[in-house]
C-alpha cells in the first residue's frame, strides 16, 4: 500500500517487539475491531470511492481510539502495522497484500487460515501472516473472483482467476479441501525477464543462448518442456523476444502470463463453461480459430489435451516457427506425452502416424528443470531428427551435468556442447541466421 512502511513489517519472522504484548491472534482481533469500526463510521459506498491517504489518516485515528478503549499500550512501530493491516483489508487483499507487494516473491500458497506459504528463490517457506478463520479467507477469495463475474461455492467450488495485475489464482474450497479454503497465486513478472537474467542466473550459457536466438529467427517449431514451476513460460517468454518485429504472433493460453514486446500480437484466451454449463472456448478451438487469422506464428502457452494435434498439423501446414510449453519429465518423455495427448482428440490415427506428424513438426525440446536448490536450469536442448521404424530420433545438443552439492546446498554442475551438430544446421544457414561452428565445439 502507498503508505506502507517497510521497516516495520517482516515476512518471514514475528516481530521481536510485538512478542511481549500481544499473540497473532490478539493482533489479528484488534484489526478486526478497526475494520468493523471503520465500516460503522463510514458508509460502504463512501469507503469504495475514498483514496488511500484518507483511509489511511482515518485508520489512525480509530487505531488510537481502540487501543485507548482496550487499554493496550503499543509502540509506534507496531501502530503503524496495524493500520496498515487493517487498509490492506479495507483495499487490498488483506494478510498476502504485502506477499503480493514483495517482488521477491514469486508464488502464495494460502493453505487454511493458519498457514500461509511463499516460493521464494525456487524455495519454499512458511510466513507469519495468518488469517482470522475459514470465512475470513472466503472474503478475500469473494474479494478476487467477483470482479470476473465468477462464483465460488459448493456447487461451484474450483475456480481459475486472475488478479488486475496477471496474476494467476487458484482456489479450490470445501467439500473438495479437506483443510479448508485453498489459494493459490502465481504472481505475474511486472518487469518480463530477459535473456541476459538467464544467463546472470546461470540457467544456460551464451553458447546455448545464440544457438536458441538462431533456432527462432529460423522459423523452427520449439517445445520447452518441464515440470510445475521449472520456469518454461519465463523461458517461451525470452525466446519469444527473438521473434523479428514484423510478424504477425497470435498466443493462445488459458490464462495470459505471455509477454510479448512485439507490436503485432494477437491475444487469445480459454473460457470455461458458465454455471449452466454453456459457453466453454477451449484452447483446441483458438488454435483451429488462430489458424483463419493468418499468423505467421502461433504461440500456445501449454499443450494439455487435444489441441496437441491441432498445434501438430499447423506446424505441418506452413506455419512454422511455433512455441509452445508441455509438463514433462524429459525430453523423450516430451514425445510420448504429445503422442498421448493427441490421442487425446479422439481421432482414429495409428500410433505410427501420430509419430511420423511430431517428428516431421518439432524440431526442438528445450528442457527445464528446478533443481533441489531452488535454481532453474536448461538440462537439455534437443533435436528431433526423425523416426526410424516406430521410434522417434533425438541427439541432445546442449546438456547440464551436475556433479553434486556444494556445503551451502547450492548445485554443482555446468553445461556442455555435445559436440553435435543438428541436421538442420544448413536451414539455419539458409535463413540468414548466424550460426558460428565454435557453438558445437565438444565442451
């Protein structure tokens, strides 16, 4: 929040001066009595429209109002705290407002009022911020969804959302939770990550870098690959930036996290059905949709289902040079998931077809992994050369070889050329992409 003063709040630990005086759930009491006075004071209607220096300047007054009434003496510090609690419930999304406000943190699991997680570094960890009850984190979850026009209740009770900011929400609430009502929030990157991040953070090398910046500006048709939270989309993201400015990008996803810089972008997104069950856009239907809008690349955000095939026979149509992201395990695991999931389109295609169309339309598996510190690695860029019989041909170009742990727990290991060249090297060349030989030198 605007006023919010950073020094007096921490996220990871209780405050030392707050210990003697009064538990979490005293303080969290206390927020409850200002709020409650501040909606008798001023009308609801009054409060929507009232800016957050106003609030906050009335805040303070009813903070020192409550205290005074209850008898608790509190340190400055701690009152500024509290009223800035207190206007994050007011105009905020009460006790992950300041999670949402770090840039630090990249993912908020709210698991239950009473433990709230972050994802912080690649790593997870517990955080002081709790909610008052059950209810108290529906108003919240009420607070995201009804501005969408979405409902969250028994009958309903899964919903996808996003926050104004991008931010991608998941709640899932009783009777499917056992624990109570469950959040979870993918914050959304103000500032897109570049390919100097990357590689700053070692997630691969300037070898692998020029080679990726070649394989895009050549029109190949790429998947990266990995598992949940391994950093594909930041990776589509940077790739995509190699895209020239003159073409046409139509992103299809179910919920937008692509951040295209080009000036010529299309922008589709997935809809669920509504509570009568009617009105569902899936993401097989943009993709059929995308190819009448003449791109000149298509871009799916992940492939799950059936739309697999579809994104297939429009890389084997012309319209080369699409990315895509798959949730795998490694790159010839990539494979056999698009191969089930085209299966998934309820077509009557042997599997020998399905393999002979993914072969003929990937030309790349760039694949990324989050490693036991927390890092995010490229392990694997791989070419699929082709099949042969019933199998599908690859040769990894670029690989990460970890050699163990260090004592601080940080991955030891490093990335190397395998010293192949791709078959598609003089496409490349061909394109007027630069393409030095050193990049295959044997590292």
């Amino acid at each position: 929040m605007a006023r919010r003063l950073e020094e007096s709040f921490s996220l990871n630990r209780v405050d030392e001066a707050m210990a003697p005086l009064l538990s979490p759930e005293q303080f969290v009491d206390l927020k409850t009595k200002i709020h409650n006075r501040l909606l008798q004071d001023v009308d609801a209607s009054l409060l929507r429209n009232m800016d957050e220096e106003k609030i906050y300047d009335q805040l303070r007054l009813l903070c020192a109002v409550v205290l005074d009434g209850e008898g608790i003496p509190m340190p400055l510090r701690m009152r500024d705290r509290l009223v800035s609690e207190v206007q994050d419930e007011v105009s905020g999304y009460g006790p992950i407002q300041p999670l949402l406000d770090d840039p630090t943190v990249t993912e908020i699991m709210v698991n239950g009022p009473r433990a709230v997680y972050i994802e912080r570094s690649g790593k997870l960890e517990r955080t002081d911020r709790i909610f008052k009850d059950n209810m108290h984190v529906m108003r919240i979850i009420e607070r995201i969804v009804s501005p969408l026009g979405r409902r969250i209740d028994e009958s309903s009770p899964m919903v996808d959302a996003r926050l104004p900011d991008g931010s991608r929400v998941n709640v899932i609430i009783p009777p499917l939770s056992l624990k109570g009502p469950v959040l979870t929030v993918r914050k959304f990157a103000q500032t897109p990550l570049t390919m100097d991040d990357l590689l700053r953070f070692n997630t691969l090398t300037r070898e692998m870098s020029d080679f990726l910046r070649a394989c895009v500006y050549a029109k190949l048709n790429i998947v990266i690959s990995g598992g949940t939270g391994s950093g594909k989309t930041t990776t589509l993201n940077v790739l995509s930036s190699f895209i020239p400015p003159d073409e046409r990008i139509v992103t299809i996803e179910d919920a937008a996290e692509i951040q295209l810089q080009q000036p010529h972008v299309i922008t589709l997104e997935s809809r669920p059905a509504n509570l009568e069950g009617r009105g569902e856009i899936t993401i097989r239907m943009l993709v059929r949709n995308a190819l009448r809008m003449r791109p000149d690349r298509i871009i799916v955000g992940e492939v799950r289902g059936g739309e697999s095939l579809d994104m297939l026979q429009a890389m084997n149509t012309g319209h080369d040079g699409s990315l895509s992201t798959a949730h795998t395990n490694s790159p010839r695991d990539t494979l056999a998931r698009l191969e089930t999931m085209t299966m998934m389109a309820g077509t009557e295609l042997p599997s020998r077809a399905i393999r002979d169309q993914i072969a003929s339309a990937i030309h790349l598996i760039v694949h990324q992994n989050r490693l036991r510190d927390g890092s995010r690695k490229i392990t694997h860029i791989t070419e699929v050369q082709g099949t042969e019989g019933d199998v599908i041909v690859t040769q990894d170009l670029f690989v990460f070889d970890q050699q163990g742990v260090d004592a601080s727990g940080r991955v030891v290991g490093r990335h190397r050329s395998t010293g192949l060249r791709p078959k598609f090297i003089n496409h490349l060349i061909a394109q007027g992409a630069h393409v030095p030989p050193e990049l295959f030198r044997m590292g």
